[in-house]
C-alpha cells in the first residue's frame, strides 16, 4: 500500500551538516505521522524525530539544537537537517509512517556515517 524510500545517507566529518529525504508513495492516507528512527552499531533502534499532518512535531532530547525537520505533503516528503555532526550520529537513518488508520510503514534506511 505504501513505500518509503530513505536517501541523502553518506560518509561526513564531524561537525559537519547533512540533510536525509524521506518519500512516500502509493496509498497515503491525509492524516499521518512521519518519524524518523535510527540504529547505531550495537545499539537499540531510537526514535528521532515526529512530524505529523497538521503541524506536530517533536525531537529527541539527544538532538535537541542540532537537528530540525519538515515537510511537504502534498510531495509526501520529510527532511531531518542535521547540524554539527557528532561520531555518536553514526547509523542507520529509518522513516517511518503510521497512517490515520493505525497501518506502520518502514523505508530500507539510509547509512550515515560520521568521522572524526
């Protein structure tokens, strides 16, 4: 019913900034939420960023100042903008929708890494 498709992934310095695109496609209901997760190596899978239809929107405590996101609905697309790059940013970028409905949605992910 839908796709989520992650891009904008890649291999940065520390302290540099990079933006992560979300799109979803196919059966996408007018209300929704969309989130970002992400998973770093050994680590439980963390939940980023939210942002909803009608203009609700939250962050993790860990990114708080650093990280902001948005959207264009009528495109179904999210951005997370991250700024000041840590290593500790290192990971797998997941997108997620939940629809109206209840129905959850995952994209493969995007790999970011950040070096030192």
């Amino acid at each position: 019913q839908v796709q989520l498709v992650e891009s904008g992934g890649g291999l940065v310095q520390a302290g540099e900034s990079l933006t992560v695109t979300c799109v979803a496609s196919g059966s996408i209901n007018s209300v929704n939420t969309m989130t970002w997760y992400r998973q770093g190596p050994g680590k439980q899978r963390e939940l980023v960023a939210l942002r909803s239809t009608g203009g609700m929107a939250t962050l993790a405590e860990s990114v708080k100042g650093r990280f902001t996101t948005s959207r264009d609905n009528a495109k179904n697309t999210m951005w997370l903008h991250r700024n000041h790059l840590r290593p500790e940013d290192t990971a797998v970028y997941y997108c997620n929708l939940v629809q109206g409905n209840g129905e959850k949605y995952w994209g493969p992910g995007t790999q970011v890494t950040v070096s030192s």
